[in-house]
C-alpha cells in the first residue's frame, strides 16, 4: 500500500506527504505529534489491538482525534462495540459513530 500510494502521489502531483513504515505498537513519533489519525480497515490487521490504540492515543495531540473506519466484508472488520470499550480504555473520548451495519466511521478524541 506505501508503494501504491507513493505511485498515486506522484501520478497527482502530491509531494508534501511523508510515508513510512512502522510498528503501530511502537511509532516513530513523538508525543502530541499529530492533530487527526485516520484508519480505514487497519485497525483488525494489528495484533495488538489494545496497545495500538495507546500508542495512538500518545501520538494525538490533547484534543486531537482518531477517525476509524469499517466495513462488513474485511474479514478482519473489528466491532463498533468492540472498537469503544478498546478506545475509551486507550483513553480516548468518544465523539461520534457514522454508518450502519455495512460499516461505520468512529471518531474518538483525546482529552485534553
């Protein structure tokens, strides 16, 4: 998906994005670096769940937000319940959930 990315970047003329590689256990950035993190579909593919979303949560700026998205036919597709209880134990708020039972978009928050 980096490659494929960096190929439609470059297609577009898109060159002010940095991509890289890294453990979402353990991320390659310091604490409040980020103002929004946006994943659709990632989120089951970790192994660690739990410890995901505290990184997340450190990398979030005090009121920064995490954006998760869903839907029915990943096979790895984590519940919106599922998603809340891992999230609001991160630390993260919950703000708002969009979608139906095909999928859905959460948004979480970190406090401030």
């Amino acid at each position: 998906m980096v490659d494929h990315t960096a190929r439609r970047a470059h297609e577009l003329g898109i060159n002010n994005i940095e991509l890289r590689v890294a453990d979402a256990c353990a991320l390659p950035y310091p604490d409040g670096y980020f103002d929004l993190v946006y994943l659709v579909t990632v989120l089951g593919e970790i192994p660690d769940q739990d410890a995901a979303l505290r990184e997340l949560h450190r990398v979030l700026r005090p009121g920064g937000r995490l954006v998760v998205g869903e839907v029915i036919g990943d096979p790895h597709m984590v519940a919106f319940g599922t998603l809340r209880k891992r999230a609001e134990t991160a630390g993260l708020c919950y703000e708002l959930r969009l979608g139906g039972w095909l999928g859905y978009f959460a948004r979480f928050a970190k406090r401030h």
